[in-house]
C-alpha cells in the first residue's frame, strides 16, 4: 500500500494522539489510558526497566500505589514513515515528578529528553511497537516543605487520579 497525502495527516495525527494519551495514562493513572498507547507485545526502554511493556507496566503500577505527582509534555514530534504501517517517531519530553519512592522517601525531578519509538499500525490503529527513552537532562530538585510548597496560594482543582481528575468529567458538570 502506497501512501496518500491524507492517508500521512491522517496516520500523523492518530500518531500524535497515541503520544498524547501515553501522557495521560501516566500522569493521571489511567491504566485504560496508558495500555492503548502500547501493542500487548511491545518493548519498552525505560531507563529502570527494559523488556516487555509488562514489566514497565508493573513498575507503573507501583508507583501509581504511592500517588505521585506527574506531568508530561510532549512536543517536537518527528516522523518518518518506513512503510504504510510503520513509523520511526522521536518525541521530545519534559517531566515533572515528585513522589515516594520504594524506600518511602519523596523525590522532585524535572527530566528531559526523547521517546525514540517504532509505531505499527496494526487494524488500521497505530500504537508503540518498541520505545527507547532517552535521558537528556535530568535534574533533582528539593520538595518544598511546608508554606512553600503553596507559595502560589491555594489552587483548586489539583490534577488527581483517574477516574477524580476534572478532566473526566468534561461536559459531565
């Protein structure tokens, strides 16, 4: 199958969303979410973990138990299609973390750097077939403590887990 003009917007933008609800699943613990950005038999590089999307979903997973804090960004999203049904996409990321670690103590981090990803679509979806992330820039930061950790004043709503976060309730209010 060659490729069409429509048939590269249209694969870039299901690409883009894929990317996009990846970002979700991890920062609002949308297990839903998370496991549609990936095939079931996907590897994943993840710095801690690399080998099948399971084990990184287990880590997740455990994470997700300690109620961290995450935002993801993603941009400068690049792609090369090798073929109609698979693509080379490199994605830039910035992430903000903070939460308990294994060992119970809080961290802060602002990581940057590249989700390096093999897309395939497969039944006419795409989804991460293998993804390598690189870390550019990583850098811990001290937690605020006490006044300063609301030095902007109080803020309602605060992002929550799925299904709490407001943006599952769009339209719903």
């Amino acid at each position: 199958m060659s490729r069409t003009g429509l048939d590269d917007y249209l694969s870039r933008e299901a690409i883009k969303d894929c990317l996009y609800r990846y970002a979700r699943g991890i920062d609002r613990a949308d297990e839903a979410a998370l496991l549609s950005s990936y095939w079931p038999d996907a590897y994943d590089s993840h710095g801690a973990t690399a080998g099948p999307v399971s084990e990184f979903y287990e880590r997740v997973r455990g994470a997700w138990a300690r109620d961290p804090r995450n935002v993801h960004h993603v941009t400068n999203i690049l792609i090369t299609f090798r073929d109609a049904d698979s693509a080379e996409v490199e994605s830039y990321f910035l992430a903000l973390q903070r939460g308990a670690g294994p060992d119970g103590v809080v961290r802060q981090v602002m990581m940057s750097g590249r989700y390096c990803d093999l897309f395939e679509r497969r039944g006419g979806e795409w989804r991460v077939a293998r993804r390598t992330v690189v870390y550019d820039w990583v850098d811990p930061q001290p937690v605020p403590q006490g006044s300063e950790a609301e030095r902007f004043g109080p803020r309602q709503p605060v992002g929550a887990a799925w299904p709490d976060d407001p943006v599952y309730r769009i339209g719903k209010d």
